[in-house]
C-alpha cells in the first residue's frame, strides 16, 4: 500500500515542496544578480519588515481586498441571474 503512494509523494516533491522552499530561501535572503547568475545573501526578515513599514503596502492589501470582494460579488450575481 505504502509503495503505492511513491509516485504520488515524488510527484508532490517535485512541483510544490521543492519550489516552494525556495520560494522561503528566496524571501529570506538579498539576492543580487550577476552576469553568472544569482547571489544569495540572508538578510532574515529585513524584507518582511521593509515591505510592511511601507506605507503603500497597506493601502495595496486593501485595494486587493475591495476587487476580490468585487469580483466575487459580481460573478455570483451575474451567475445568478444567467440561471
């Protein structure tokens, strides 16, 4: 039963664990661009704490609330009143 899910796990290994763990390694880290490719420098949580001191962050996290209620609402009602 167990080898039965092999696939499954490498299949999910290989297009969301991996990926996303560099996306993590990626957030936490300053990264500068060479001509021979990438530099990863940990910087910890000084990108977090540099977008979220900003104050347009705030404002775009609210602006992408109003259109996901917006766009929610509307394509429930369109789809209501299609049927």
């Amino acid at each position: 039963m167990v080898l039965a899910l092999l696939p499954f796990l490498a299949f999910t290994l290989a297009l969301v664990a991996a990926p996303l763990a560099q996306v993590i390694r990626m957030s936490l880290s300053h990264i500068d661009l060479k001509a021979s490719g990438f530099s990863y420098e940990w910087s910890g949580l000084d990108n977090y704490i540099e977008v979220l001191s900003a104050g347009q962050t705030w404002q775009d996290i609210w602006n992408t609330i109003v259109f996901v209620v917006a766009t929610v609402t509307g394509s429930i009602l369109v789809g209501l009143v299609a049927a």
